[in-house]
C-alpha cells in the first residue's frame, strides 16, 4: 500500500508539471520594439579637418611640416579621446594621433584639437574662392593676396609657441623639423 500510494503522489506531480509546462507559452513573448538597440559606441557628429594636415605614419603634430604627405581641409575625422597631449583620432577610418608638441605653454589639447577639428565642413567657403586660390589651398601652397583664413586651411595654423597672436602681421611656419 506505500507503494501504491507514492506511485500515485510521482503521478500526480508529473502530471501537474506536464499541464505547468504546457500552460507556458514561450513564442508569445516577444521583444519591446520601441527600446533601442544598444550600441557599441555612441554615434558621434560628424566633424572636418580644418585645414590641411601633414603627416608622418600616424602622427600629425602643431608643426605640421609642409614637406611630408597631405590631408585635405574638409576631410571627414572623429574624435576618440584626448590624453594628455595628444588627440586620438579617426580619419577616413584610419586611426592618427595629433600631437601637441610645441604649442603646450599657450594652448591645452582641447584648445588645439577645437580649432583642429570643425563641424562645418570648409569646403564649402573653399568652393567660393577663385580658382587660384583653390588650386594653391588644394596643393598646400600660399599665394600673395590670400587671407590668414586662406592661409590657415592651405597651411594649418602657425605653431603657438612661435605665433602666439593670429592677429600679427606674419606667421611663421616651417617646411620641415630642420627649418
């Protein structure tokens, strides 16, 4: 009789989990389609080279030597992070470092990489100058006559440390680190 009756008590507790599991409806849940999908990094605005930017490798630093290869002003870049002083970017999906070598006493890393890097795109105000104009910003060159706006998307911006005020009759800049 013990028997039967734990026989009986298995029985009914598997029947109560068989109507248990069968009761549970697991296709009708579904997912809340109005909650986003998380992502891995924030979307950021897209943002533009001020100016032209020479490069060595994956380093762009204040100097910003005229002989070595060229960036176009008005190329899309992101900003990764700033440490210390140097600026991790993204240009056209390769990663570069902008360095703030020479500048350090007069401007902090964000200062620089703010003038570095625009949200508007300057290839619409290159687009309004005359054909020469374009043609030597597009070539990183200068020409008599160019305005310090002109002078600044072809070249960069004059180092800091040795142009302390934009609003000085000349800059000075440098074709290489030896002069």
């Amino acid at each position: 009789m013990p028997g039967l009756l734990l026989n009986r008590a298995i029985l009914l507790i598997a029947a109560a989990a068989a109507l248990f599991a069968a009761g549970c409806k697991k296709d009708e849940v579904k997912p809340d389609s109005a909650a986003p999908a998380a992502s891995a990094e924030p979307v950021q605005p897209t943002a533009y080279t001020c100016c032209n930017f020479h490069y060595s490798g994956d380093w762009i630093n204040d100097g910003n030597y005229a002989q070595l290869p060229m960036i176009p002003a008005g190329t899309p870049i992101r900003l990764k992070s700033i440490d210390r002083y140097i600026a991790y970017v993204e240009i056209e999906g390769r990663k570069y470092r902008l360095g703030l070598d020479y500048g350090r006493t007069a401007e902090t890393t964000e200062q620089w990489a703010n003038k570095l890097i625009v949200k508007d795109d300057p290839k619409a105000r290159l687009a309004a100058w005359s054909p020469a104009v374009r043609k030597a910003i597009q070539g990183g060159q200068v020409m008599p006559g160019m305005t310090k706006e002109q002078v600044i998307m072809s070249l960069g911006y004059p180092m800091t440390n040795e142009n302390p005020r934009l609003d000085a009759p000349y800059w000075r800049y440098w074709w290489s680190s030896w002069g």
